[in-house]
C-alpha cells in the first residue's frame, strides 16, 4: 500500500479578491427587462385618457374588455366594465377613453350603442354582425368636462358634423310618418324626420325634420309641408289619377315640402323655424286662410255621406270644412241637422273685397248674410258616385221660397234646400204614384173586349163576304163572255171595227174588265188582309187600276 501525501506536498492556491461595487453581467437582462416595463407603464400612464361612466336601460350588445367605443368608426376608447346601477333598473358601462380623445368628454356629448336596427328609414349598423356592438360618440361642443353621461337609446337623427337645418312641424295625424321617415323637394330626398312626439294633450303631433345643406335655403317663409304618406288616388273629370312620391313613400310614409308662392320673395327660414303640416299637397298649396267665419245650417233629410271634415263648396271654390254636426227633434216631430262650418271667405279673393266694399260697415258674417237674400242656399249633393262622398253645395236658387234669417252670435247662417239623392227618390216616388193611378185593369178589359169584337168580324168577312164576292165575280167575267158571244154573231156590219156599236161596245167592254180587275185585286187583298175593312190599307203602293 503506498505512502497517503503530505500536506506539504500540495500546491500553494492562488487566490483572487473579487472587487466589490461592480455588478455581475448576469444581472443586465433582468435590469432591461425592469427598464421596459416602466417604459411601457409610463407609455401607459401617458397615453391613458379619462374614465367615464355612461347610464344605458340595458348592456345588450356590450361585452366588458372587449367592445369598443368608436368616434366616425375610429376607436377612441374600450369598455371595462358593466355593471347594475343602484335602482337596478339601468346599467352603467365603464369606459377608458384614449389620451387623445379626452375632448370627448364633455357635458354635452352624447353616446348610444350602436347595434343593427330596421326601420322605416332603412337598416342600420350592419356592419356590427360581424364585429359586434359598439358605443357611438357624437362629440359636443361645451368646454366643461364631464365623468357620468346618460346614454342614448337610440342613435341621435342628427349628428353635429352633419350640415343642414332642423324645422319644426305640426300636425293633428302623424299618419305613417316615424324618425328616419325621408323628407322630398321635388321628389328628391333632401332630409328626414328626426324626433316625433304626441304632445300632452293628444291632440297634435311635433315633429322634427332636418334638412340637409344647401337644400336647406329652399325653405322660407312661403314654403309648405306635407305628409306625402302612401298613395293620393282621386277620381275627377280627368279619371283617375295616381299620385306618390315615390315607392318608399307607400310603405314608410314621408314628407314634402315646396314653395306656395313662387313669385314674392321670401326669406330663408330660420333654425327652429315653425311650420304646419297639412294632410296633402291640395290643402297645402291652398292660398291662406284669412279671416274664419262660422256658418250654421240646418238639414231636415239624410246626411249619409256627410261628416267632421267635409268640404263646403262655393261654385267651385273650396271654402270650408263641416266641423260638427248635431241631430235633433223638433216639435213637429221631425229629425234634422244642425252642422257649424268653418269657412273662410278670403278664398273668394276679390270677390269678396267687392263683397265688403258694398256692405261696408258690416262685419264677415253680417256681409255673407246678404247673399242669402240673393237666393243662396245650401245643398247635400254627391261628391263620387263610387263611394257615396257628398260634400255640401253653396248655390243660387233663383225659385227659393224667401227666407230671413239674420247672422246668429257672429255665425252665416244658410238656409237649406234638399238636393242629391233625395231629390231624385222623391221625383222618382211621384212618377211611380202616377203610374199607379193609371187604371191598368179597365184598359186591359176594353182591349180584350175590342180583339173579341175584330176577332168576331174578321171571321165574318172570312166565311161569309170574301165567298159572296168571289160568286159575283165569277158570273160578272161569264155576264162579259157571253156578251162577246152575241155581238159576235150579229154579223160583220156590227162587228166592224170602224162601226159605232163596235166601239161603244168595246169601249163598255173596257170599263167592265177594268172594273172586274180591280173587284179581283180588292177581293185578294181583303182575303190576305181582312183587317183593313176596320184600320184601313197600311203602307204600301196603292192596287193598280187596270191591267
């Protein structure tokens, strides 16, 4: 076994002090590492925008980490969160705004989660099937920065970059009409209906439209509005006529809109301007109004085809509408009809200056008034023939009984006169009692009595005097042949042709031919015609006197 080694044997370590202070090169990627995150949490920090909390009725469509909040489709900021407000009835979306779109934030910027939609104005928000729902933005105009907005349900009609005018209208029937409903100049689409609402005491609707530049200039103090809804279909001494603005029309509705008065100028509409909005074009191109006078008639027949809203014509001249009508009972037991017109006499134009100048000093009712003792009444007729429409009638009855009335309270009242189907029920009525006085049942026995008596005497002439008559004829023609017999005997003296018995005979003879001709056409004709002893010989040439 050999020898273990010594401790002197081993070698001297060498030994090296390591200088403290200086780092290892180990640590360097730890230390770029640190150095990176705070970059990118300073660049975080830095580019963070505000957090803002937005109030919607619902979270449908949203998705916390995930959509989007986007400014003209550009993303300016991202949802964090969602969660139930404290009325649990609403829901609040946290949302972390881009540093560069903190201007965003202000009290008057508005947001609304924009999802697909159909409406009547078309469809919207497609686009977010794919890429899923998101907050829209509509920047505002205040400096005043805000933390908690109250969203839109839905998108706003009008957005601030958008260029144009909004109008306000009236209305007493929306008909078809509904937000995004298309507004038309000249049947191009220049504008929609922004904001619709029913006013408190439901009995006219406001709405909002906007009109897009520059076609908003078009609207001035002179331009109408009209609900252009569906299809105006009207049957007139034209035929029928077909009207709409165009196929969108008929199923979403729309509105109209064009200048009165084309001639004077006007000027260009303001921002908010009012105006009404009339049911269609014809009343909406009506000249205006004017003064309203009230007009009271009483109808004492049927009023079917008469109701709230007809028109009261004056020769043409639409001059009001029937506002109410009132049945009642009277003391002779009668039914009638008392209907208050609104009509407004202006639309005469210059007729009815002419009218004032020659009353003058009488009120709008007082000079109406003198028209009824002129032999101016009012009349039911018949508007259409294939929907019983009636309208009632202002016109002259030169053969009117005389009537005085005197203007009522301030109101025209009209004296009345039956007209339209009535008229012609009770002149059709009188024909009919006519014809039933006509004593149908005598004539028939005379007549009967009279075929019995020609029946009678036609068979007579038939059985008896045609026969009889036949038998004269025939031996008047044997009476001739033998007379010829006997002159011809008598010898050539007699029989000469130059002789005077000759030709007196022949001259005789003649006369009897002649005479035995026509007892023959007369004798056929009776047979043929057995009538003509009682009537006469109808049409017809006359029967030849000879041969």
């Amino acid at each position: 076994m050999a020898d273990a080694p010594r401790l002197d044997d081993l070698p001297e370590p060498n030994v090296r002090k390591h200088r403290r202070g200086m780092p290892s090169a180990i640590w360097i990627v730890p230390v770029l590492a640190v150095i990176a995150g705070l970059a990118l949490g300073v660049r975080t920090y830095l580019g963070k925008g505000p957090t803002i909390h937005i109030t919607f009725e619902s979270a449908d469509g949203l998705d916390a980490g995930k959509s989007d909040v986007r400014f003209k489709n550009v993303p300016v900021g991202r949802v964090t969160g969602i969660g139930l407000a404290d009325d649990r009835r609403h829901v609040i979306a946290t949302v972390e705004l881009t540093h560069g779109a903190a201007a965003l934030a202000v009290t008057d910027s508005r947001f609304w989660v924009e999802r697909p939609r159909i409406g009547v104005g078309g469809v919207s928000g497609l686009g977010t099937l794919l890429s899923g729902a998101y907050i829209g933005v509509d920047v505002g105009e205040s400096k005043e920065k805000a933390d908690d907005f109250t969203g839109l349900e839905k998108p706003p009609g009008v957005t601030r970059d958008q260029r144009g005018t909004r109008f306000r209208l009236t209305s007493t029937d929306a008909g078809s009409l509904a937000v995004r409903s298309p507004v038309y100049l000249k049947r191009v689409t220049v504008g929609w209906v922004t904001e619709m609402e029913l006013q408190p005491d439901g009995k006219s609707v406001k709405l909002e439209v906007f009109v897009e530049s520059p076609w908003d200039k078009d609207v001035t103090d002179h331009t109408v509005f009209w609900n252009s809804s569906g299809l105006d279909v009207a049957i007139d001494a034209n035929g029928l006529r077909v009207d709409a603005q165009s196929l969108a029309t008929v199923v979403a509705g729309g509105i109209a809109f064009e200048l009165r008065d084309a001639v004077t100028p006007a000027a260009v509409a303001a921002e908010g301007a009012s105006f009404t909005l009339y049911t269609d074009r014809g009343h909406a191109m009506t000249p205006p109004d004017g003064v309203r006078v009230t007009a009271k008639m009483r109808f004492r027949e049927t009023i079917r085809g008469i109701a709230v809203g007809t028109p009261v014509d004056l020769q043409g001249i639409h001059l009001g509408v029937i506002d109410e009508i009132k049945p009642g009972y009277d003391s002779k037991r009668e039914l009638y009809f008392d209907a208050t017109a609104s009509v407004f006499p202006e639309r005469l134009g210059a007729a009815y200056t002419s009218l004032v100048a020659e009353n003058a000093g009488k009120t709008g009712a007082e000079t109406l008034q003198t028209l009824v003792a002129r032999g101016l009444r009012a009349q039911i007729r018949t508007g259409n023939l294939l929907t019983g429409q009636a309208y009632v009638a202002l016109a002259w009855f030169p053969r009117a009984k005389p009537v005085t009335v005197t203007a009522d309270a301030g109101a025209w009242v009209i004296p009345t006169e039956k007209g339209g189907a009535d008229e012609l029920q009770e002149q059709v009525q009188d024909i009919v009692a006519k014809i039933d006085k006509i004593p149908f049942d005598a004539i028939g026995e005379d007549v009967r009595g009279a075929t019995g008596a020609a029946k009678g005497l036609f068979t007579d002439l038939d059985q008896k005097t045609a026969p009889e008559m036949v038998k004269t004829f025939v031996q008047a023609q044997g009476a001739l042949t033998a007379m010829r017999e006997v002159i011809t005997s008598l010898g050539d003296n007699v029989a000469a042709p130059d002789s005077a018995i000759q030709q007196s005979t022949r001259a005789a003879l003649e006369e009897l031919d002649r005479a035995a001709y026509s007892l023959r056409s007369l004798a056929d004709y009776v047979e043929h015609h057995p009538e003509s002893l009682l009537r006469g010989r109808a049409g017809g040439p006359e029967p030849k006197g000879s041969r």
